[in-house]
C-alpha cells in the first residue's frame, strides 16, 4: 500500500504504481467517485467537446421553465 501527503491546498501525489496502472500522464484527468462506501479513481476520458456542443445546441426545445419544473423531481 502506497501513502501520499494532503498538502495545504488538499492537493496529494498518485503513487507511481497507481499511474502505471492507470496509464496516467503529465496533464492527464482523473475520475473520483464513491462506490460502496470506497473512492474511486480512474483516468479520465477525453471529452470530445464540438459533438458535445452540437448535441446540446440540438436539445434546445427541452430548455424552458416548464420542462425545469416537469423534471425536477427526477
């Protein structure tokens, strides 16, 4: 088991093993969750950033106060 410090600014090292594991690099993203009472981390995938904005400029008629209101509970 690899122990790494909180710094100040709640910052920590992932241990090398962990970035081998993971295939982390320089400038790559990581994941956190918590699943079963543990944290998760895992690398992150790239966004593909035009398709996500295509998509969301295609779901416009979904964004009103109305359709706010229906879903709010979900």
């Amino acid at each position: 088991m690899d122990i790494s410090k909180m710094t100040s600014k709640y910052q920590a090292t992932i241990p090398q093993e962990i970035r081998k594991f993971l295939g982390l690099g320089k400038g790559d993203a990581v994941n956190f969750r918590i699943e079963n009472e543990r944290v998760v981390v895992e690398k992150a995938r790239p966004v593909d950033w035009q398709f996500a904005r295509f998509t969301g400029e295609t779901l416009s008629e979904w964004d009103s106060p109305e359709d706010d209101e229906a879903f709010r509970g979900l």
